[in-house]
C-alpha cells in the first residue's frame, strides 16, 4: 500500500510540474508575441525582429514564398511595409498553442492590421523554439 501511494504522489507531482511549465512556456510565449505587437504597432520592425531567431535557419513562407535567414526576413518586412502606414496597427487572436516536443511550440493564428493604405487580415502558424533560455520564432508561415 505504501509503494502504491507513493506511486500516485510521484505521478501527481510530475504531472503537475509539467503542466505548470508548459503553462510558463505558453505565458512567455504570449508575453513575446505581445512585445512584437507593440513594436509592430509603433512602426519598429526591428524590435519587431527580436522575436525572430537571428539565424541563417530562419524561415519564413508567405505569399512570396520561403524567405532563409533572419537579415532576409527583415529586409522583406521593411520593403513590404515601408512606412507607418503601412505598418499600421497589428492585432492577434491567437487560436491554439501547442507543444511539439520539450523546448518547442507551434502556434496558430489570425493577425489584423488597421491601417491607413488599408487594413490587412490573414492567418498564421509559427514555429517557437527556446534557444539560450529565450523563446524565438524559428519558422513562421502568413497569408
């Protein structure tokens, strides 16, 4: 009976760990999707960038089709959105956030930009990763 008992409070316990960290990781998650839509929202898209793992490895598919590597990516972002009013102001509504493995994520999404060349809606699916105790986007796919 001891062991049984035993048994069930190590199980609660783990249990309970892993679902207060992924709790926590989906927290920081949200916590730098927020940084970035205030960023975005002030026509800051390199703040906007930190989000973004600053790596060759980075991808991002959109329209345009796959974009490699973090320099790449913005230089897209700045010659997509020149201007404040192009950048506008960026809103989520974030519609699932899933654990692929330990230190991994993938969010799916719907952003909408109120701006004065006119307002922009779409959908999203990113890849988060933690990478040196930060989480990045390593993968992101708009339309």
């Amino acid at each position: 009976m001891k062991h049984l008992i035993l048994i069930l409070f190590i199980t609660t316990f783990f249990y309970g760990n892993a679902q207060s960290t992924e709790n926590e990781d989906k927290k920081a998650i949200q916590s730098v999707l927020k940084a970035q839509r205030i960023a975005w929202s002030k026509n800051n898209i390199e703040k906007f960038m930190e989000g973004y793992w600053k790596s060759d490895s980075l991808k991002f598919y959109g329209s345009n089709g796959v974009t490699y590597g973090w320099q790449n990516t913005l230089e897209r972002y700045k010659k997509s959105y020149p201007t404040e009013d192009h950048t506008g102001k960026l809103s989520f509504k974030i519609n699932d956030i899933s654990k692929i493995s330990e230190g991994a994520y993938f969010v799916l999404g719907e952003y909408h930009l109120k701006r004065v060349v006119g307002n922009a809606d779409g959908i999203f699916m990113i890849i988060f990763k933690k990478i040196n105790g930060e989480w990045k986007i390593i993968a992101d796919t708009s339309s």
